[in-house]
C-alpha cells in the first residue's frame, strides 16, 4: 500500500467512525491526509470507493483479532469468550462510537449500495464464523447459539457508546456466558 492511499485511508477511519459516513465529505479527508484530490480519486475513483475500503479496513481488524482468538485457546469455549472480550475491549476504548458496520447499515440502508453490501458480507462472515465456534463446542443448535451471540454483541455496541460501558460490558459478557452453559434442547429422558 502506498504512503498516500495509507494516510487516506487513516484519515477516512478516523473521521468516517468519529463522524458518520454522510456528513464526512472528501474535501476533510483530503485535508487531513494532506494529498491532492487527484490523488484520492487515483486510489479511490468514488467517495463510495473509499467508505468500502475503510469497511474493509475494519473487517480486516476484527477478522485478524477472531483469528487470534482461535490461536490463543484450545478450549472452544475459551475462544468464544476471547471473542467476547474482544467485544468489550472495543466498546471499553477510547473514543467508542458503536459499531462500524451497524453506523454504516443505519447510514446506507439500500440493499444495492456497495456500502450496504460490504455491511452485509461483513455480517455474514462473522455469523458464519460464530456458527462454527459455537458448533466446536458441542452445542445441540449452534446456529441459534451463534445469532444470540451476534444480537448480543449488537446490543452492547449500541448500548456502549450511550452510556457507561462497564455495566453494557458486563451485562455482554453474562450473556456470553450464559450461552456457553445453555442447551437450546433439553435430553430426552432415558
């Protein structure tokens, strides 16, 4: 990646995420990434180029930090918390302002733009990926395990950046923990 798409593309992050994506036009980003307008058209031909790429970028992140999750623990259960405290180390950060990629959807609800899209592919993918960890742990129903977590997760994002976090984060983490221990169906009795 070059120097100049590399501080666009930082530049797009920090205010896309601290703004919202309508109210942040090109003119700020090229300011503050200190290029030319040619040069943010050569890396991105559209506005709408550049919120993919910062989408991406944020997919990217939370995809390496699932990846690293998976690394860390052998116990199935222990990834799905590590995930979990991925989760609450965000909303917990400095500057939390929800999630990137529900701020967006709210933003570009058409199911046509290529914003909306990459949303969607990026939900996708992380519901997929709950599913499988959900399903090394021997759940009897991990998909519906798995979208728990999701809603979850979505919640606290929400909630995160419009109160306290430490309750928002506790209240996420009970809830993981609580999937973790539940059957969705109950064994037959012998």
């Amino acid at each position: 990646m070059s120097e100049a798409r590399a501080r666009l593309l930082d530049a797009a992050t920090e205010l896309f995420y601290a703004e919202g994506l309508h109210s942040v036009g090109v003119d700020r980003v090229i300011a503050r990434a200190q290029v030319t307008r040619a040069t943010l058209y050569r890396h991105f031909p559209s506005k709408d180029d550049l919120l993919v790429a910062y989408l991406s970028r944020a997919d990217e992140a939370i995809r390496a930090r699932t990846e690293q999750a998976r690394a860390t623990g052998t116990d199935p259960d222990d990834v799905v918390r590590a995930v979990g405290r991925a989760v609450t180390d965000d909303i917990r950060g400095p500057g939390f302002r929800g999630c990137a990629f529900l701020n967006a959807a709210a933003e570009y609800p058409d199911p046509e733009h290529p914003v909306h899209q990459a949303v969607q592919a990026h939900r996708q993918w992380y519901l997929a990926t709950m599913v499988d960890l959900f399903t090394g742990i021997g759940k009897i129903d991990p998909a519906p395990a798995a979208r728990h977590f999701v809603m979850l997760r979505d919640g606290a994002m929400a909630a995160g950046c419009l109160t306290d976090p430490q309750p928002v984060c506790d209240t996420f983490t009970r809830g993981v923990e609580g999937l973790l221990t539940f059957r969705s169906r109950a064994e037959p009795e012998s």
